[in-house]
C-alpha cells in the first residue's frame, strides 16, 4: 500500500530575482493511512504554503506530491481536481463556512456537489450534526455560531465528504483555549474512531501534543533528525523540542 501521502524534494519560492523568497526547501515528509501527524513551525516558517502544495492549490517549484501513490504533477488539471477532491478535506483557521448557508446545508455542501440524493444527505449529515453537537444549530448561519460550533461544523463537512486525509491549517488558531481543547478533541476522534488520517500544522503546542508525531519545519526544511514519537505525548514534551531546536 503506498503512503497516503508522500512529499519529496519540495522546494517554494515566492517572487523572482531579487525579490525572490525561498520559503521551503527540499521538504520530505511521508504520512501513513491513519496516522495522525503534525508539524510545527513559526508564524512565517511556510506551513500553509506547504499545505496548499499539498492539496494541490498551489504549484512547486520543484518536488513531487503523490496522494495515494499517485504524482501530483503526472496528472492533467482535472485528473488533480477529481484525486483532490476524493482524497483531500481542509479544515481552516477561518473555518471557510458558506455564510448563506445554514450549518446543515454547510455540512451537506459536498455531498450535494456530488450529486446525491436529498434523503441520502440526510441520512449522512444528521448522524454528524449529533455527533459534533451542533445538532441545535442546524439551522443557523454561521455568523450565529460561536467559534468552535464553526469549526465542528467545518470538520463535520470533510467527514460528510468521506476525505480520508484532512489537512487543517492552525485549526484553533481562532477559539478560546476551551473551544480550541474540544476541536483538538474532535481531531483526535476522527483519527481513532473514523480511521482518517491527519496533518496538522500549527504553531501552538499545546495543539500539537494531540498527534502521534511532530516533526519541526525550520529555515524551510523538515528536521530529519528530530521527531517527537507519541502515544502520549505532553506539552512540555514539545515545549522541550522547541527548545532544543531554538524555535
Ligand atoms: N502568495 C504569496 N506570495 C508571496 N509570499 C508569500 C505568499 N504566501 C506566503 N508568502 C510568504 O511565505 C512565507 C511563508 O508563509 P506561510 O506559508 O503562510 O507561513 P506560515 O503558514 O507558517 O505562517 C512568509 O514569509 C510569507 O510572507
Ligand atoms: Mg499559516
């Protein structure tokens, strides 16, 4: 079985000749069906850049990305969007919920793109509004929703869409501590009991002792050496990382 996700040689720079800024550089990075994996790095260190090659949002300079053994850059613009969308959910900082749709036609979104039928939906999201709590909601709009009953919402959507990988960029960048503790929560639960697999990257440690391994992007590569292992990792665990690594 190939990784679900395996990164080579990546290499991003933004910008040309003298304004040109290399932001990653030769990243290697494999993560395995399952698998709940973060990697951490300063505000500016190029994660969302990473993740946006990823999902294929964004093109490398030079590298492969293959999603399911499959190379990124071998496929047409519409092979890529068809693998992205079957294999790829993103859960963001600012949660990127449709504000004209209610929580249950937000959850739904994938499905109806995909074209399936309204009793089908239903027998999938409602499952999921009860699973995450938001079941009360179900008919509010998002600027009604607390901050964490919007990021339940937006991961409650990628699992509505059956993606296996769920890429979340900085997930509790923008809730209270508690909120943020729940959705982390949430993450975990979706890796144990739902068997999806999950890269997080983020700059909060506290965040990052719920994976089962953290690796640390500095000056733009991925540390070789330096991986923390889990189960149970703690947050002086990566405090102790950042410290050594002078992040
Ligand atoms: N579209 C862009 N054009 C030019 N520079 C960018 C662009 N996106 C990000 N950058 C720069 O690349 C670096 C990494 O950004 P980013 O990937 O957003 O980092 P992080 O997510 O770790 O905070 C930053 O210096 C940022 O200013
Ligand atoms: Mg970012």
């Amino acid at each position: 079985m190939p990784a679900i996700l395996h990164v080579e040689g990546l290499n991003k720079t933004y910008g040309e000749g003298a304004s040109a800024t290399p932001v990653l550089r030769s990243v290697d990075l494999t993560v395995e069906a399952g698998e709940f994996v973060c990697v951490m790095g300063p505000s500016g260190s190029g994660k969302s850049t990473l993740l946006h090659l990823i999902a294929g949002l964004d093109e490398a300079g030079e590298g492969t990305v293959e999603l399911d053994g499959q190379d990124l850059s071998r496929l047409s613009g519409r092979e890529r969007t068809l693998l992205r969308r079957r294999t790829v959910g993103y859960v963001f900082q600012f949660f990127n919920l449709l504000p004209n749709l209610t929580v249950s036609e937000n959850v739904a979104l994938p499905l109806l793109i995909e074209g399936r039928p309204k009793a089908e939906q239903a027998h999938i999201v409602q499952p999921l509004l009860e699973r995450f709590d938001i079941q009360g909601r179900a008919h509010a709009r998002p600027h009604q929703l607390s901050g964490g009953e919007m990021q339940r919402t937006s991961i409650a959507r990628a699992l509505a869409a059956g993606k296996p990988l769920l890429l979340c960029d900085e997930p509790t960048g923008n809730l209270s501590q508690k909120a943020g503790q729940e959705v982390m929560e949430t993450l975990r639960a979706v890796c144990d009991e739902d068997g999806r697999t999950i890269l997080l990257v983020t700059h909060n440690p506290r965040d990052a002792a719920f994976a089962d391994t953290v690796r640390f992007l500095v000056d733009g590569k991925i540390e070789r050496e330096h991986v923390l292992r889990g189960p149970g990792l703690t947050v002086e665990d990566v405090h102790g990382s950042l410290s050594a690594l002078s992040i």
